[in-house]
C-alpha cells in the first residue's frame, strides 16, 4: 500500500490516508468486501469542512444506511478535530 494507512475500519467501510497535508489530509473510502475505492474525503475550502466526493468512474454507487452513517460519522470525527486544532492554533 506504500504510504497508505488505515486510519478507521466499519462493517463495511475502510477509510485510508493516501496523502497528508499540513492542515488537511486526503481519505479514500473503500468498500471492505470487493476492496473498491467508493470515493475520497477531503478539505472542502468554499465549505470549511471535510466531504466526500464519488470516484467518478463509479457511476452506480449505491449506500444503505449504515454505510453512509458510518461514512458520516468518520466526516464528522475528522470536522471536530479540525477545529480543534484550528483553536489550538495550529
């Protein structure tokens, strides 16, 4: 995987670091059975937040629930961490 790390695996999602940033990191978002990247979280600037953006070549993706709770809660973990650093001034 080279520089990749897992940083948080669900029942059916891995997400992993595929690049870091000095503020912001880069996620890609993986469908645990098949091992498919479903899409990317990342720093959205005209938002201030972290979001996620489908792979394009995927034009069917499909999420029940679960998935995009689990999806969620991983955005809203890395937003609140964020802004904690951002008080913290660094």
């Amino acid at each position: 995987m080279g520089k990749e790390k897992i940083i948080k695996e669900t029942k059916y999602l891995r997400f992993v670091l595929v690049e870091k940033k000095l503020k912001t990191n880069k996620y890609n978002v993986v469908q645990r059975k098949m091992d498919e990247i479903l899409g990317t979280i990342e720093w959205y600037n005209y938002w201030r937040q972290y979001v996620f953006e489908p792979d394009y070549d995927r034009f069917n993706c499909i999420f029940n629930d679960t998935c995009l709770a689990e999806m969620a809660e991983f955005i809203k973990d890395l937003n609140i961490k964020h802004k904690e650093k951002k008080n913290q001034g660094f």
